[in-house]
C-alpha cells in the first residue's frame, strides 16, 4: 500500500505542480518523437496541446466528465513523469492519477469488447 493519499481525488488536489509539469513534458516529448517519425509539420500539435490542456484543466477542478482520449494522455503523460519523479509523496500522488486514469481506459475497452460500446462520450 502506498503512503500518502490514495484516493485519486485527493491526490489529484494536493498535485497541481506535478500535474503542470506532466502535461508540459507530455506536450513537448510528443511532439519531438511525431516530428522525428513523420517529419516536421505534419503531426497537428495544436490539436494535441488543446486536448492536453483542456484535460488537465478537467481532472484538476475534479470534473471526470472528460472523453476516452482525455484519460488516456492523461495517463500517458503521468507515465512519463513517473519516470522523472524520485521516490516519495509526489511520486506516490501521480502514480495515484494515472493508476486510476489508465483504470478507466481499460475498463471502456474491456467494456467495448464485451458489449460492442466502450463508456459513453460526454
């Protein structure tokens, strides 16, 4: 069991820095790795700044009411700063996030397999 909050809303509140800071890495780090696999210019990275941000502002003011794709970079992002981010409370709140984002994510798909209709868009 980890230290510390273990309740995501709690964790999400007491993470604003680290959740600023992930979003931020996650916007930067995507757009170098498109560049280099597509090319310059063609990957629409205002298109994923808008999506990030709009979901990072979503899960900090607490509203879930958010699409697949928003958990998903949510939780991609809070993987890669979990690898930035040392042993300790901080590390334990993120890894708290993005445990429960990606829980989403994979409940929706193993709802679309099972049912043929994942979670309903907002």
């Amino acid at each position: 069991m980890l230290p510390g909050p273990t309740v995501p809303l709690v964790a999400i509140q007491d993470s604003t820095a680290e959740l600023d800071a992930a979003a931020m890495e996650f916007m930067s780090t995507t757009q170098r790795e498109m560049d280099a696999m597509l090319g310059p210019g063609v990957f629409d990275h205002g298109m994923l700044a808008r999506d990030v941000v709009g979901a990072f502002g979503l899960i900090k003011s607490l509203n879930f009411d958010m699409r697949l794709v928003d958990f998903d970079n949510v939780q991609a992002a809070l993987s890669i700063k979990l690898d930035t981010l040392g042993a300790g409370p901080a590390r334990d709140r993120v890894l708290v996030i993005q445990t429960f984002c990606a829980r989403v994510v994979e409940y929706s798909n193993s709802l679309k397999q099972r049912a043929g209709t994942g979670l309903p868009a907002p």
